[in-house]
C-alpha cells in the first residue's frame, strides 16, 4: 500500500503541484480520481469539506483536505529539497504560495466555470459565484482578464524591483515557484485556457520576463518534467 492517498481530478488544477513535490521529496503516493471526473474518491462524502484535493497519509493516519496544508504536511513530515531552512524562510515561501493560491481561485477557477459552461448556483461545495451574471461570457473574460493582468502586473514588479536569483525567494526553488509554474504553464498551454490567451493577444504574460524566467527554470527540473509528462497539452484546464 502506498504512503499517501491523494484525491484530485484528472486535471492540472490544485493537484499537480502536490504530484510534483511529492515527486521532488521521493514520497509514494495512490492517486485516485474524484468525482465528477473519476470514481476512486466522492468528494462530497469522504471530504470533510466537500473539496480536492483531499489526502490520508496512512503512515500517520492524518487526514487533510486543504491543498497548502497537505503541501506544508508533506515539506515538513518528508524533508527533502523543497523543506524550508527556518521560520523566516518559511514564511516568504507560504505569502508567494497564497499569491498563487488567490490567483488561482481568483482567476484561474472562475475561468473554470466559463471553460465548463456551468453557472448554476452551488454547483461547487466552496463558492456561490456566476461568473457568467451581469453581462455573459463576454463580460466574464473581460473582468477576468483585467483582474490576471492586474495580479500579475504587482507580482512582476515585485518581483523586477528584487533582482533576487533564478526562483521566488532566491537561488533556490521552493514550493511557491512549483505552484506559479503550474498556474502559468495551466494559462500558456491548456486548451481550456486559449480563451485568456486569446483574450490578451496569445501571450498572457508578455509583460512578466521576471515571471517566465522563473517559470522556465522551474520548468528544467527532472522531477518537474516527469510528475507533469504530456498534462499540459492534454488536461483541459
Ligand atoms: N482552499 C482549498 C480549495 C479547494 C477547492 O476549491 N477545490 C476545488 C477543485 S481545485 C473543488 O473541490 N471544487 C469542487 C467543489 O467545490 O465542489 C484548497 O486549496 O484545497
């Protein structure tokens, strides 16, 4: 039996990142699918919130349904590259995790519910949004184009203004430079994302050289390269 159970979706989403680490810190890892893309796992019954990713380290016995604290979990429990040296460390580490954690369910995730053609009320267990109220599919990527230039445009001068090394905190990658990459490559390659592309003229992030460049580095790693393999150009979002 493997280490951990970890439920998530046949998608890039929330759940390539954690494949990732766990690819990076050598932890052996079930991954089962979860409704409605797959039958390992019911969200809506075996969450305790009702979300994925979910994950169960039968070593331990010790559930959670949260993906940065499965993340925060695992670097700690499994130490390994990706584990911070100290407190400070951790904490800019976990502040660029939360940029990328609201980007994503800011952007990313409302684009999800443009992409799958769903707008009914509570047809997710975490949110009440229509992103297709006031104004239709139109309006929708509009606002949402606005709001990724806007996230992106601070993170990028952020970042510009640090000249700080190849990664997020400095010459070594952490696991908030995993997360940006896999939101970036999810908004580059994805089929589902070709409407934001479109939508900023096919290079969503043409003014962000600090961004890509971190991208690209994180994008050489071995172990980034095999937890991937083909998901970008195959998964819809
Ligand atoms: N803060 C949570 C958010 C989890 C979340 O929203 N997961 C989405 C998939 S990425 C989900 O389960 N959506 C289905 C639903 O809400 O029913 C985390 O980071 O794990």
């Amino acid at each position: 039996m493997s280490n951990i159970d970890l439920a998530y979706l046949p998608v890039v989403g929330r759940g390539l990142q954690i494949k990732i680490i766990c690819e990076m810190h050598n932890i052996d890892f079930n991954y089962m699918l979860s409704n409605p893309m797959g039958e390992d796992f019911d969200k809506d019954s075996q969450a305790p919130f009702g979300t994925i990713p979910w994950m169960k380290d039968n070593n331990s016995g010790i559930e959670l349904n949260d993906s940065m604290a499965i993340v925060l979990y695992l670097v700690s429990k499994y130490p390994g590259p990706l584990t911070p040296q100290n407190a400070d460390e951790a904490a800019i580490i976990n502040m660029y995790w939360a940029w990328a954690q609201d980007y994503y369910s800011f952007v990313l995730s409302p684009f999800h519910d443009i992409i799958t053609g769903h707008n009914e009320p509570f047809w997710r267990n975490l949110r009440l949004t229509d992103t297709l109220a006031d104004g239709g599919k139109e309006t929708g990527v509009s606002n949402l184009t606005k709001l990724h230039n806007s996230r992106i445009g601070f993170l990028e001068k952020h970042l510009s203004s640090k000249q700080n090394g190849s990664f997020l905190t400095g010459s070594k990658c952490s696991y908030a430079d995993i997360f940006l990459y896999t939101c970036v490559r999810t908004v580059q390659e994805t089929a589902g994302f070709g409407i934001l592309r479109e939508s900023c003229g096919g290079e969503p992030f043409k003014d962000c050289p600090t961004i890509l460049r971190i991208c690209n580095e994180v994008g050489k790693m071995d172990a980034v390269i095999k937890a991937s393999g083909d998901i970008f150009e195959k998964a819809p979002i």
